[in-house]
C-alpha cells in the first residue's frame, strides 16, 4: 500500500471520528423503559426526539447528555404515526445543532448514525443516503417531510439516533419501525412541525370521521365518472352512530374517492389527509354511490379517547 493510500485512510478515519465527536453534543442516552436504554436527538434548547415504540415510561424519563449529568425529561408528545416522541428537559439551554439543507440530501451521500449508551459513550455506523426523495406517509398515516432512507446498520442502542451528514449537520433521526424493510431518517423539517404542533396545541390530534373502510378496485367503466377516480378507492362497511360520517349521510357501500381533490386508494391515505389541522374544519369528499358519483361536505371530528 503507497504513502498515499495510508494517508488517505487516515484522514478518512480522523474525519469521520471527528463527526462523531462533534454529533455527540447533540445525542443523549434515554432510560426509555427500566431495563433499555436508546438514543435521543437533541434538536432544540430543551427538546429531544426518541422513538416513540421504545418508549415505555411515562412522567420522568432519566436522560444523560454530553456531560454525563444525569437530568430528568417529562413528555411533551407522542406521535405514534410517526415512530416520535417528544420529550422536554425544563431549564435547559443546550446550543442548537447545525442543519442539512434539504437541497445537500442526495442518494449516494455519506450518512453516519450517532448514537449514545450509558457503558460505552458514543456508538457510530456508517453508510449513506440509500433513496432521497419528496414527502412520504408512513404505513401508519404519518407525514415525513422528506423521504431518507438509510442504507446503514443500525443497532439496537442506536434506536432515535442522530443522523448526521458529511458536513457534520444533523440530517434527522434514525428510526426502524417506519418502513418496513429498511430504516429511515425522521427528517429535521418533521421533527420541528412536531414540535411546533406539541407546543402550540399540547397534543397531535387526529381527524376522524367514524367508519370502517376496506380498499376496492374500481371498474374501469366507473373510472371515468370523476377525474379524481383511481384504480382502486375505501369502500365503508361501517359507521359510527353520531360520528361524522354518520351526520353528513353517508351510507355502507359508499366508496371514498377522494377528500379535498386528494385521491384515496389506501387507508394510509385517508389517515394522512386527516391529521392535525384539519380537525374542526369540513373536507369535501368525492364519492362513488350506486354507480354515480357525488360530493359531501364533512366536518371533521377528533378521535375519541386519543392521547398523545
């Protein structure tokens, strides 16, 4: 191996420790249930990002960060859709991390995944960007600003890790449980709409209109009936009394063809166009009744019982 080549490898090794070093101001170690212990993104001056299925404690969550200081976390929110969670530090003043500018995430960029323990400190994994792409609902319903999936060896301590870039920015955070056959990074734009949305309103609120879909393909001969129908549309086979759907008149049988113009194929995708600031507010929805399509205006209500 030439002089070249070693220094090369050197200076590969020093940069991406480096990384590291600097990433670990802003990742925590989290007693996320009595015996388990994940990584947390710290992204604001109070706040960290954990997954959301690890997390089994509620009132104080044991946090230590850099400086091994052990402190104590309440949760601010839950958003399950999203694999996220929220917690607050009261008090504290950490240093905003710097930023991935979305224009920089291309696939093919270096990733590396910064986690924290309690025994070893840092833990890092190294990869890169394996798919870059637009906004993305989760199978859960949950709304990614951005599509980053991560071609990356994720451990199980490195659960709501960092994902920083080659730049030393924090892309996002690291979660196994959005997709189902890969990882992903929560994107920063995500973590902070969350964020906002906890803190203004105190909660994630989801809309709902009180019916049992089931997807149905749709004949090519009813395709043509509205410009809005698909291949495939929700086709209710139950209501809730009360709810919604029930006051607006909709009926069994009735396929979903579309809310506000924004086609329904899947479930996931009603879920979606049903979050957050929709609630409260009528949504005019297409559908395919008998043969013959029609619109209903319909005011949508908060899902009974749903915490954080």
């Amino acid at each position: 191996m030439s002089e070249a080549s070693d220094f090369d490898l050197q200076a590969y090794s020093a940069a991406i420790s480096g990384l590291v070093e600097k990433a670990g101001a802003h990742v925590a170690a989290i007693k996320s249930a009595p015996y388990r212990v994940t990584s947390g993104v710290i992204f604001r001056e109070d706040l960290i990002a954990v997954n959301n299925h690890l997390l089994k404690r509620e009132g104080k969550i044991p946090v230590h960060s850099a400086t091994g200081e052990p402190l104590e976390a309440t949760i601010l929110g839950r958003d399950p859709a999203l694999d996220l969670a929220i917690l607050q530090v009261p008090g504290q003043k950490w240093l905003p991390p710097q930023v991935e500018e979305d224009s920089a995430l291309r696939a093919g960029s270096l990733a590396v995944v910064v986690g924290r323990t309690l025994d070893a400190g840092l833990s890092a994994s190294v990869g890169i960007l394996g798919a870059v792409g637009g906004p993305r609902r989760s199978w859960r319903g949950g709304e990614l600003e951005r599509f980053l999936r991560l071609d990356v060896n994720l451990y199980p301590s490195q659960a709501g890790a960092a994902v920083i870039s080659a730049y030393g920015s924090l892309v996002g955070m690291a979660t196994a449980a959005i997709l189902r056959h890969s990882a992903l990074a929560v994107p920063m734009g995500t973590l902070n709409s969350t964020a906002d949305e906890l803190l203004t309103t105190g909660g994630i609120r989801q809309g709902y209109l009180g019916v049992g879909l089931q997807p149905v393909a749709i004949p090519e001969h009813l395709q043509s009936k509205s410009p809005l129908a698909g291949e495939s549309g929700l086709m209710i086979v139950s209501i809730e009394p009360d709810a919604s759907a029930d006051k607006a008149g909709l009926q069994l049988g009735d396929i979903l063809l579309a809310a506000d113009n924004n086609s329904l194929a899947q479930v996931e995708s009603l879920m979606g166009a049903l979050r957050g600031t929709l609630v409260g507010k009528p949504v005019l929805f297409t559908i395919l009744r008998a043969g013959e399509v029609i619109t209903k205006e319909i005011e949508i209500g908060v899902r009974p019982g749903r915490r954080n």
